[in-house]
C-alpha cells in the first residue's frame, strides 16, 4: 500500500512538470510576478476563483496556467503581455502560477504546463470555454491550448473567437 501511494506522488510530480525543462534560475526577473495593473494592459497574476470572475465581468479572459520551475511557461510571459496590450480592455489576459495556487491546479485538473484556455462565462455555476473551432463548451479539456510560446497565433484566433461570440451574446 506504501509502495502505491509513493508510486502516485512520483506520477503526480511527474505530470506537474510535464513539458518543463528548464530548472528555476536564481535570476530575480525571471521570479517575479507578472502582475500589472489593468491600466497598463498587462498580464494579471491571479490566486483564486474569486479574482477570475471579477474579471469574467468585463468580458472574456485568457487563462494561461503555469510553473516557476517551468521554462517554456516563462518564455511565454513576453507573448501574454503583448497580447494583453493588444486586446487592451476587450479581454483579460490571466496567468496562473500553479506553485503559488495548488488549489486553483485542483480545479482545472492540470496535468500539463503551460495549460491555456479561454473563459466565456458563467453559465448554470459552470465556466463556458471558447474551442479552437469557435464553438462553446462546459468541458475545459475540450477546450485547453496545450504547448509553447510560439501558439500566439491560436491564443490570438481563439479570443477573438471569443469577442466574436460575446458580442453576439450582447446583442440577443
């Protein structure tokens, strides 16, 4: 039974760090948080459900879910600021830090990192995802952008999917 369990903490441990080959740099920029205030158009750092929906109120929102001890999470920041910068106040752009939000990890069942995805809203106490393909889902794995920093092009297709679709929801 011991053995099982220590075998489930290693694979746990594993699927955490999938895709993350760079170990943590003692390099104090790369540490910090990205987060900004909304006026300067950048990337907010958030730690709860809580802080998600309140941004889910002024629109669509961006969600990339990250590790400090992941690099290609890390070489993503420069693309997510753009991107906040591009989208300005039409979308959120939001990064979550697995390390320093285990329960919000929880939550969204992240198995793999960087995780992005992009929330609609709230619908029956349910998150409603924008696919790849433009259509709705309630299913985040439906949903999720898995892999590197060169998908600005996908995270960029799937907001504005996104904003598409909210401004059709606005005018119903």
């Amino acid at each position: 039974m011991k053995k099982l369990i220590i075998i489930l903490i290693l694979l746990a441990g594993v699927v955490f760090t999938a895709g993350c080959t760079e170990e943590k740099e003692n390099n104090s920029t790369n540490t910090q948080a990205v987060q900004v205030t909304k006026e300067e158009k950048n990337v907010t750092e958030v730690t709860s459900l809580e802080e998600i929906n309140a941004s889910l109120e002024q629109g669509p929102i961006l969600v990339r879910i990250g590790s400090e001890r992941c690099g290609s999470c890390k070489d993503m920041d420069p693309m997510l600021k753009e991107l906040a910068t591009e989208y300005g106040e039409r979308a959120t752009i939001i990064s979550v830090n697995i390390d320093k939000s285990p329960e919000l990890a929880s939550y969204f069942v992240i198995g793999y990192v960087p995780d992005s995805t992009v929330i609609m809203n709230v619908k029956n106490g349910e998150y409603v995802y924008m696919k790849p393909d433009g259509n709705v889902t309630t299913d985040r794995f439906q949903a999720r952008i898995l892999g590197n920093p060169g998908e600005k092009d996908i995270l960029k297709k799937v907001l504005n999917l996104a904003l598409i679709q909210a401004e059709k929801d606005t005018s119903q």
